[in-house]
C-alpha cells in the first residue's frame, strides 16, 4: 500500500488556497436494497432551477433474483438534510443485473436521457440490454432496447456516444462480452447504427474489434507523425492487460475495419475494471487511469499511464498511485478490487484557483473499492506535476463484502461537492458533503 505521511508543501507548490481536508461531512445514510452503479446528471433544461436539473440514478442487482430494479432521485439537493426524506422512484425493473446508466444527450433521440446497460456473468443474469430512457417524460419513456437484435447473451457495461460512419448522427459505441457454458469468453468492440434519430429499438450492430474490448473503454484524441489520431483505450477485464485501438482512415471513419489498428499496452495489467481519460496533473497533457486486479497477486491497484510522444510505437510510462486493495471473498465466485474512479474538486474556490506555477490543482479522485466493501478518496501529495504521490484515505468501510459506485456534484448550488456512495452488500446509500 502507498501512503504518504502528512507534510507541508516545498516552496515552489505553495498555493494561493490552502489544499482542503480529503474528508466531506457525512449527511446521512437511507435505507435500499443492494445499490450499485450509480450515476447523476444534470439537466439540459435551463428553464428548471439548478437544483431542479439534477438527477441520481442507481441500479440494484440481486444474484437469486430474477428481474432487477433501477431507481432515480429527482432534485436530491433539495434535501440534504434530510437524506431518508429522499423520493426513491423505482423508474424500471425490466432487467437483469443493470449496470450504469449511461447519459443520452437529446442530439442522439430528440429528447434527453439515460440508456441503461446491463448484464453480467451470473447465471441467469446474462442476457444484457441496452436500454433507451426519455427522462423528460413523467413517467419515464421507453425502455427501448436497441440492443434487442442480439442473436446470444451479452453483457454490457458502457455506451459512448460517437458518430462512427460519419453520417451526422451519434452512434452508441460499446464493448461486450459472452461467456459460455464451456470454453473461453468471447468479447467484442462493436457500434450499433443511429439510423431513425429517435427512440427505437433494434438497432443495426457493426462489430469493430474481437478477442479484446470487453467491459470499459474511453476516448481520447492523439498526435502522431505530423496528424491526429481518433483513439479508443481499453481495458480488457478477460486478457488481463490494456490496449490501444486507432483508426489509419484519414476522415477517422471508423465504420471501415480494415483501417483499424492496435497495440498492447501493459500485458501484465491484471484484471482492468474500468479505465478514464483525463489530465489527472493538470499540466495540459492527457493521461488514463486503469483500476487493476492481479489475480496473480491477490491484489489491486490503481495505474497513471502517460501517452508517449507516439502512441503507435514508443512505450508507455506508467505509475502506480494506489496499492493493496485486497477484496473480500465470495464461495463459488471470483472478486476483486478496485472498482471505478472519478476525479473531482471538493469545492469550486479550489478548482477555479490556480498553484504557485500558474496551473490548475490536481484534482481528488475517488475511488470504489468494489468487492473489499469500502469506499476511497485519493488526495494529491502536491501540486508537482511530476509528483504522482497520492494519500489513500478511506471514505467508508461498510464493512460487508462489496461496494457499489459512486457519485458527486454540487447538487444544492452552494458551491461545495456532494458525494453519494452506494453500500451494495449493507444495503444503504451514504450521502457526504464538502459545506461546512
């Protein structure tokens, strides 16, 4: 495990505001069943008062059970006060084991909302949906499977929203799995067609990649050999590494395959959870973040990797800046740790102030610790931007088998960041903030 003892900052990372406590205040806990990936968006409605245009949205999965619940929370910062005062709305239970609730912005259908993907490898919870919701509806639209021409069970975790063929219209970009009965897994990268502009079902599926892709991904833009480069990084949960994927075609039209490269990043990554594309230092510069499980080791962590100069040929700089995330055991089935990582502020004083060199602070980032049952704020060591030290604080421990995701915003407008965790295995939501 990394931890970094306390200290004052050197001179030349002196900032203009003091680097505030990693610790939010804890608001309260209410009671649901087996929480899990949780997201909360903010409304394209600019007719809504602020704190009207946000919404938290959260899956439940029961492994005995048959088909699973997802909720949402309308206006959560109207009563942070109060958090057993929450209107917990179940918005569906047409599922199994739902996963995130990905946003749909209304460029893609007309109208905004969530699509909520789903499936996982526990038997009869493998048939995977990715399903289509009209939040500005009340009650809900849909949900409209536009996964529905599947010919086998997929599960899927992410949807991204890309104009892959260059039509003018978003496409939904996701990766896939399968496992069988017997034999190995198989996984896919693969985009399925916006071709009405609307709420439908069945879209067109075009597979892009095979053998890699399969539960994360993201996005990112990079320069190499005088161009720019449409990219897709991946962690492959099944082959236990990360990988790069690239488009040659000089329009980056990805819907023609033969034009499609890649590499392997780190072979020896361990299981990768999920991966995020951000400038974690602030310098300017991209990186991604990985959330690894070595099944080797019986252990977890979390990875900075630096994009070289050229993605295509020069190794890739890694760093380790969490450690020892060791999850809990399950009879019959495998875990793991970490789990998901969002990057945030704790306030907005400290995200629009800049460090003695002119550049923005380093960010917080959270971190589920998935099957060890706690939650995770990483804090900064400094603002050095080759200084990849991070502490590792423990937000909460539920104390039981398995955390869900997580969630943060400034959902009353004061200024200062609410964090909303899911308890999976101890069956409650923890609401914090940052306001005094």
């Amino acid at each position: 495990m990394i931890v970094v003892v306390s200290q004052a900052l050197p001179s030349n990372t002196t900032t203009k505001l003091d680097k505030p406590n990693w610790q939010p205040r804890l608001l309260g806990t209410t009671t649901i069943k087996h929480p899990a990936f949780m997201e909360v968006y903010f409304s394209e409605d600019d007719t809504l008062e602020y704190v009207d245009r946000w919404t938290l949205y959260f899956s439940s999965f029961d492994p005995l059970g048959n088909l699973d619940e997802v909720y949402r929370v309308r206006s959560p910062g109207r009563n942070l006060d109060d958090i057993n005062s929450w209107n917990i709305e179940v918005m569906d239970q047409s599922a199994y084991w739902p996963n995130n609730p990905d946003y749909l912005p209304s460029s893609v259908a007309g109208s905004e909302g969530v699509i909520w993907t789903s499936g996982f490898l526990v038997p009869g919870k493998q048939a995977g949906q990715l399903q289509m919701y009209d939040t500005t509806q009340d009650p809900v639209g849909g949900p409209f499977n536009i996964a529905s021409l599947d010919t086998q069970e997929w599960s899927y975790h992410r949807v991204l929203w890309k104009d892959i063929d260059l039509d003018g219209d978003l496409d939904a970009l996701t990766a896939r799995f399968h496992t069988p009965l017997i034999g190995q897994p198989e996984t896919q990268l693969v985009w399925l067609q916006n071709v009405n502009g609307g709420f439908s079902e069945g879209w067109n599926q075009h597979i892009l990649v095979t053998d890699g892709p399969d539960v994360h991904f993201d996005l990112v833009t990079l320069s190499a050999g005088g161009r720019s480069y449409d990219c897709i990084v991946v962690g492959e949960f099944w082959n236990e590494r990360t990988s790069i994927f690239w488009t040659e075609s000089p329009t980056n039209d990805w819907s023609d395959t033969s034009q499609i490269m890649s590499r392997v990043i780190n072979e020896n990554a361990g299981q990768v959870f999920d991966v995020l594309v951000d400038d974690f230092n602030r310098d300017g510069a991209l990186e991604f973040l990985a959330t690894e499980y070595r099944t080797d080791l019986g252990v977890g962590q979390v990875t900075v990797y630096l994009f070289p100069d050229d993605f295509r040929t020069d190794d890739f700089t890694y760093f380790k800046i969490a450690d020892g995330f060791r999850p809990n055991q399950i009879i019959g089935a495998q875990t793991m740790s970490p789990g998901t990582p969002k990057p945030y502020y704790p306030n907005d004083a400290y995200a629009n102030d800049v460090a003695a060199d002119g550049l923005p602070h380093k960010p917080f980032i959270l971190v589920s610790g998935d099957d060890d049952g706690r939650m995770y704020i990483l804090w900064p060591n400094s603002d050095d931007r080759d200084d990849w030290l991070y502490e590792k604080h423990i937000l909460v421990d539920t104390e039981e088998t398995t955390i869900g995701k997580m969630a943060h915003a400034d959902l009353d407008g004061d200024g200062y960041e609410e964090v909303i965790v899911a308890g999976y295995s101890v069956g409650l939501l923890y609401a914090y903030t940052y306001a005094p």
